[in-house]
C-alpha cells in the first residue's frame, strides 16, 4: 500500500491483539490484490443491551486506482458480532468478495452488453497504436491499440464498432473496442 494502514477504534479502548489481527487481514488483502493504495479500518461499539453484550461494527474503506471499496458489515445474526474477531472476520471475508468482484471487472470477465455503445471508426494511426470512434452524436472517443478485441490492423476506416466507454484523467476513452 502507498498510503500507511489507518485503523480508529469508537466507543472501545485501543487493543494491541484487534489491531494485530485487524493488520493480518489487511496484509492478506494486500497480497491479494496488489494495487490498493490505502486502507482505513473503523472498530466501534454499540450500547451495551441488557439481554446481549457489545455490539461490534467493522468498517473497512480500500482505495485502489480506479475505485474506493466501502465495506460495512451490518450484524445480522446479532449474537455473531458480540465477538469482536468474528466481526472482523465476517468484514474482511466481505471485502475479499468485492475485490474479487472489482478484479473481475478489471480483466474484463464481468459482462457489459448493458455497457456499451455503438459507433464507427473516425480515425486510425497505426504508427502511433491508437485510434479514434466517432459517436452517434458526433463525438471522437480515443482507443488504444491493446483496448481492441481481435487484431487492430483489420480495422479500417468506418468499420462499425462497440465499445466500453471510460473516464480517464485525461478524458474520455474506449477501454474495450469490439470490431
């Protein structure tokens, strides 16, 4: 991670052995996925019931690149987080979940038929490994050689296309192109 482990406790005293375990799980996920840059954990504690013990709340927010990851496990099967290591468990189990599902989406393994839009090929620059779409309404979208699905020399000039559009820091762009 670029940015150091940021780990609160609310309503409960600081503990060495929940901020060990808590640093353990957050090196699994770091050995996971490899581009998270921060991680901020929250422990809290509700109101002491007269029926239950402490209720614990974990909060984990990961921040990679493209997206930030809130995870938030609100306690179902209340008498499963009055143990503060299962509720630990239980969010960083959660948070494997979404990075799984974002690593997915990442490689490209996740349909998004609902995803993508139609145009045709404006321009292409073979010398320099780009190209661009014209949209339905007129605008040019850039693409990248390695954005296109198949070979990038078969396409030509007013090819049809579809594409997945993405929002880059630089502007708008085709992160999959589908001759």
């Amino acid at each position: 991670m670029q940015i150091p482990l940021q780990i609160t406790f609310r309503g409960i005293p600081h503990s060495e052995a929940v901020e060990a375990r808590i640093r353990e799980k957050v090196a699994k996920l770091d050995r996971f996925h490899s581009h998270i840059m921060s991680c901020r954990v929250a422990v809290e504690s509700e109101h002491q019931h007269h029926h239950q013990g402490n209720q614990y709340h974990i909060r984990v927010d990961i921040t990679t690149p493209r997206k930030e990851l809130v995870i938030s496990r609100e306690h179902h099967d209340k008498q499963a987080h009055e143990d503060i290591y299962v509720a630990i468990r239980d969010a960083f189990r959660a948070a494997v979940r979404q990075l799984e599902d974002y690593a997915r989406v990442q490689r490209g393994e996740v349909k998004t038929h609902d995803l993508q839009k139609t145009g045709t090929v404006a321009r292409l620059l073979p010398e320099q490994d780009h190209g661009f779409i014209e949209t339905v309404d007129g605008r040019e979208i850039y693409f990248h050689r390695n954005s296109v699905v198949g070979e990038f020399d078969q396409l030509e000039l007013g090819c049809p296309v579809r594409y997945v559009l993405e929002e880059d820091d630089i502007g708008p762009r085709a992160s999959t192109v589908y001759p």
